[in-house]
C-alpha cells in the first residue's frame, strides 16, 4: 500500500522550530542519515528532518502539525530495532524520544516506577538494582536500547521464561495520538478492568497507534543469587531436545539459551578470544535464579541429571558475578558477531518449545535445500529461536531468487507447529510481506480498522506491519 504524502514547507519547519526550539531540529544530511537507518539489515530512509521534543506537549503540537499538514512522522527510541520499525519510509519527520530519559520516581513501598521512554533499559535496570528491585526484560541490546522502544515491540530477552515480557510489567502509559491528543491509560493498581485494555493494545503496536510520552511499571524484588550453567551437547538435536525436559522436571529457570557451534565461532573470531568447549555441536546456557542457596543447588543438581540423559559432554558452573557475566558477554555478542560475517536476513521464529527440535531440524533442512547458510540461537526457554540466514559465498542472482522462498518455508514451518513469526522483533517494514503467513485475513483487517481509527490520515509511522 502506497500513500501520498507533503514535503515538508519552510512554514512548517519554522512551525516545528518554534514548538521545540531550533537546536532541536535537525536538517544537515549527515543527521538525517543517522536516522535514517537502525539495526535492520542495510535499510536507509532519511527523514526530511530529525526533531528531538523534551516534552509531551511539544510532542503533541509536532502530530497535530504534522496531521493538519499530512507530513508522515516516524517515532524513534534507540535505533536499535531488527524489523525497521524506526525507518521514516516516507521520510516526513523523525521523532525522536532520546531526551525524554529521566527515571521520574522508584516508588519502593509500591514497587513501581514512573519513567520516561528514552531512559536506556540497562540505565533503569542498574539504578533498581542498587535499592533492590527488578525490572527483568532484557532485550540483547539492553545498553543501548530505550524503554520507549522496549513498549513499541513488547520486548523480552533471555529471562522472559520465567518473568514474561513487557507487556506483563506496564500499568499505564501516557501516550499522544497521531492527531495530537494526549491520553492516560490504566492505572497504577494492580487490578484494573475499566473498560478495554488500551495500554496492552498500543503495546507492541510498534509505534503506529501513538507516540508513549511517560510510563508506570511494576517491579519485583531482585532475586539475591544468580547462577549459570554453560552445557556443552554433540548435536544440535540432543541441546534442544533437553530444553522440555527440564521444565517436565517441575524447574522453571531464569533464562535457558540456544547457542549453535557457529554462533559461538561467530563470537571467537569477532572477540579473538576462545571460549570453552566451542567445538562441541551446541551449547545451552541455564540460569537458576533465588535466594535460598539449597534450592538453587537443588535445581542445578537436577537440570545436570536432565542434559546427562540427553547426552550432554560437558556442564560448566558459573557462580560469581564476574563469571556470570562473562558467560552472558559471550551470548549477548552473538547478535553483532553473526551480522559481521556477511549480508544476512535475521527471522524470529517462536514455537511452544517442546516443538525446538522440529523447528530447528527444519530450518537447517530448508536452507541446506536451498544452498544457504544458517547460524540459529536464542531463547530456547520460550521456544524463540533467532535464525541469522547468510548470504556467505553465494552469487547475488542465488541470493536474491532463493532468500525469499527460503523465509517463507520458515515461516510456513514454524506457524505449522504451532509458532508465529514474530517472538520479539516485530513485523515493522521488513516482514510486512510475510505476515499473512502467521494470521487470517479477517484478524489483518480487523488491525487496519484498529489503526484508523487511531490515525485516520495515517500519518503516524506509516509503511509498517501491513502491506
């Protein structure tokens, strides 16, 4: 779907300056050209103008403007999204939120917190863990990634299985409308059943329905001991296999991750660092989590019994902090080091996990069909698994008339076992194509409707989700 949109006029740029000030609007192409792009593959679509507002109501003055004048805007957090959520396709104006990054209160009676939605998710999480608290997603890019953000794409993270997702944490947002009007949703009670659920429905919405301005989230105490398990398997199979099992044992743990052979190679060669055990086929990370030592060593005790019988060659334990984070350093890294090897298509498959094994079978299966190179790994836990599809060795004519075929039989795959196409990353603009894949066509126009009557011009993050 294509739509007509206006260039930005001088009035309207002098328009902008004078809400938000003119050392907040930015026009050099340099600036816009950093905007233009985020985390998505090699996308770039500058905006006409960055415009960074410190305010609600500057926030609100820039969408009436823009929908008076039907001038697109592109709301933006960290830049850090994999679906090109952040990407002005249509250029207009880019809005960015990285100034709206103050931590309002920690209320710790309540355990809840009033933040911002540019304040760094790894900022809030470390200000809470010195008074006690918890706010546990924690999507890879945590350093740089903003809360706002976080909201748009309902991000999880490794600890997602035990703690859930974003959405499970938001009580009430403040949000601006695509037309200009400021809204207030839920409440900071726990229990809340006032009518439909708005601050779950713009949640995950990616940014299209409203532009979030301020956020209330409950937190929960910091679980006081933390410990990891670096497991070692000689096929991939055997790794993925274990995952069910684990829970079948009555153990829910903090975080279970995938890590194939590659991934960890991936990570040596970008490091120049070895890494234990990194010839073995695959690995899973498990962190056990709680504050009584006994029943950490219990659990730890039985999920080892569990990879034995799975046929697991090595169990290394992480239980000081400085070795902890060091096994997380190595899955965290994995992200960036697969993207350095060669143009890639990343896909976010998800399945009810004790289906990992079928899906991860297939996936290889799929791409060696297809002489393309896959590198898998991710939440194994939550049955999420992120496939880094590489262009490698392969011509560009072979590349280009198999990668989209390649994705759809992934997908296809992963919706037959009862999986969707998206755990975390969103559809945003490079999987808009796929998404009649995963949902009927009467729950996409049921969306579209949803969409309009939020924006009826469609000038808010418009050339996102739907085709």
């Amino acid at each position: 779907m294509e739509f007509n949109y206006n260039k930005i006029k001088r009035p309207d740029l002098e328009k902008i300056k004078e809400i938000v000030g003119s050392e907040n609007v930015f026009t050099e192409e340099e600036t816009r050209n950093i905007y233009g792009s985020d985390e998505t593959e090699d996308f770039k679509f500058p905006p006409e103008v960055v415009v960074k507002p410190t305010d609600t109501q500057q926030v609100s003055k820039i969408l009436k403007l823009a929908n008076e004048n039907n001038i697109p805007v592109t709301p933006r957090g960290g830049g850090t999204g994999l679906s090109g959520g952040a990407l002005p396709i249509y250029g207009g104006i880019c809005l960015s939120l990285e100034k709206f990054n103050r931590i309002i209160e920690i209320d710790e009676k309540n355990f809840q917190a009033v933040v911002k939605p540019g304040v760094i998710t790894q900022t809030f999480q470390e200000e809470l863990e010195n008074r006690g608290l918890f706010y546990p997603p924690d999507p890879a890019s945590r350093g740089s990634c903003m809360l706002g953000g976080n909201l748009a794409e309902n991000s999880g993270g490794p600890h997602a299985v035990k703690y859930g997702v974003t959405k499970d944490y938001v009580l009430s947002i403040e949000a601006v409308l695509p037309t200009g009007e400021i809204i207030s949703t839920g409440s900071r009670t726990l229990k809340n059943v006032s009518g439909y659920n708005l601050t779950q429905l713009i949640i995950g919405s990616e940014g299209t329905l409203a532009v979030i301005t301020k956020i209330i989230v409950r937190l929960i105490p910091l679980p006081k001991l933390r410990k990891v398990m670096l497991v070692a398997f000689n096929s991939i199979e055997d790794s993925v296999s274990a995952v069910a099992s684990i829970f079948q044992k009555g153990i829910t743990p903090a975080a279970i991750e995938f890590m194939e052979k590659s991934a960890i190679k991936a990570v040596e060669e970008k490091k120049d660092k070895k890494f234990p055990n990194s010839n073995a086929e695959a690995h899973l990370l498990i962190e056990v989590d709680g504050n009584y030592e006994e029943i950490l060593n219990k659990e730890i005790e039985t999920i080892a019994g569990v990879v034995e019988q799975h046929n697991s060659l090595d169990i290394l334990l992480a239980e000081d902090r400085q070795k902890v984070n060091d096994v997380w350093d190595l899955r965290r890294s994995i992200g960036e080091a697969v993207k350095s090897i060669s143009a890639y298509k990343e896909e976010d498959t998800v399945v009810p996990r004790a289906h990992l094994p079928q899906l991860v079978k297939g996936v290889k299966e799929i791409c060696n069909r297809y002489g393309i190179t896959s590198i898998c790994y991710g939440h194994a836990g939550d049955g999420n698994v992120h496939v880094n599809i590489l262009k490698d060795k392969l011509d560009d004519k072979t590349w280009d008339e198999n990668i989209d075929k390649a994705i759809r039989e992934i997908f296809q795959l992963t919706v037959s076992l009862g999986g969707t196409i998206s755990g975390e990353h969103g559809i945003g603009y490079s999987q808009k194509s796929y998404l009649p894949i995963a949902l009927s066509e009467i729950e996409i126009q049921l969306m579209r409707k949803i969409k309009q009557l939020f924006d009826p011009n469609n000038i808010l993050n418009p050339g996102k989700i739907f085709v």
